[in-house]
C-alpha cells in the first residue's frame, strides 16, 4: 500500500511519454493539455509515494529468542494460586503480545512461562533500577526496545536472548508482572489495560 502511489505515478507517466511518441503522429491543443493534466498527476503521486516511504515506518520485525518452551512453579503454592496462576498466564500469552510471563512476589519468583530462557530454574530475581521503580511508584514500566536501554542488563537471564521488549506491570505494592515480548513497540494500549486488569486479579489473591 505505501508503494502503490508511487508505482502508479510511474506507470502513468510512462504512458503517457509511449502514446506522445508512438501513438500520436499529430499534436492536438486538447492533447497537449490532457498531457500536462497527466505529467501533474503523475508527479503528485510520485512525490506522495516518496513521502509514505519516508513517513510511514516499517512494522518492527520479530526477532527468534534463543529459549525454550516451558512452565515452571513455586513448589510451595497452593492449588487455588496455582489454578489462578495457570489462568493469568496462559491469558497473556494468548490475548497480548508476551512471549515470556514471569510473576515475581514479596520476594519470590511463583512462576515463569512461555518461552523461557532456563526452563526447570526458577530465576532469582533481585529488584534493580526498573523493579525497584515499579514497586516504589506503583506504575508500570515499558522499556519500548530493550537495545536502547542501559537497564536491559536488569533482565539478562530472566528473559530469553532475543527479547526486544519488556513490560513490568505491578501486582499492588507486594510484586511484578514481568513480560517479555520478541517485537519492538509490541503491547498496544489496549493490552497494556488488560495486563492491569490481570495484574489488580493478582493482587487480591496474595492480599
């Protein structure tokens, strides 16, 4: 679509100069004139394709992490956590653009899921920049690409080589929605509503 523009800008100016020269032994005023309505049609069309390829970006392109499928638990939850656990998790990663599902509280990693960097390891999980900002203002962080930022490094081996970008998403004061996503600019605000929701769930059942 941001090509069509241009390409038609092309073909139209080109036959228009093939019917000037092979199709039009005797210039007519009318004809003369259809022409030059034509060339600025075409030129317009032309400097519009020229301009989507400039202003409209690319969609960012989903990179292949470097993990493996999996669902590990803290052994220590009961039934009921696990079940709601097992409910929040498997929504984010059918409903939004999460690859990774990590859910850290009070001090303790309850679940990690998806496509995870040490599948059968619970990771341990040390509150650093990022965290310690979502825990201290209560509002969520979204690092947009993850290469741009210096806090990337809080993520290594909680999330899969690859992941382009992450969402920490507060459970109350207690804990940490940690998602990680394979695209750039990957969780649209509509998601980003619906992980609070899942988030304010969350925190009722460790209240």
């Amino acid at each position: 679509m941001r090509r069509l523009p241009l390409v038609t800008g092309l073909l139209g100016s080109t036959l228009l100069v093939i019917n000037r020269l092979a199709f039009t032994p005797e210039l007519l005023a009318s004809q003369s004139r259809s022409d030059a309505l034509g060339i600025l049609l075409s030129t317009i069309l032309i400097l519009t394709g020229l301009l989507w390829q400039q202003i409209q970006p690319r969609p960012p392109q989903a990179s292949t992490l470097q993990g493996s499928p999996g669902c590990d638990w803290d052994p220590d939850l009961s039934e009921r956590e696990k079940l709601e656990l097992a409910w929040a998790s498997h929504t984010l990663l059918s409903t939004t653009a999460a690859r990774t599902v990590v859910i850290w509280v009070e001090g303790r990693t309850l679940l990690q899921r998806g496509i995870l960097a040490s599948p059968g390891q619970l990771p341990s999980i040390r509150p650093q920049s990022v965290l310690q900002r979502v825990l201290q203002t209560g509002r969520p962080v979204y690092l947009v690409d993850l290469k741009l930022f210096p806090a990337r490094a809080e993520f290594e081996g909680l999330l899969p080589p690859g992941s382009q970008a992450v969402l920490c998403q507060p459970i109350g004061q207690k804990g940490c929605l940690i998602l990680g996503s394979d695209t750039p600019r990957s969780f649209s605000r509509q998601e980003q509503a619906w992980i609070a929701a899942i988030a304010d769930k969350l925190e009722t059942l460790f209240a």
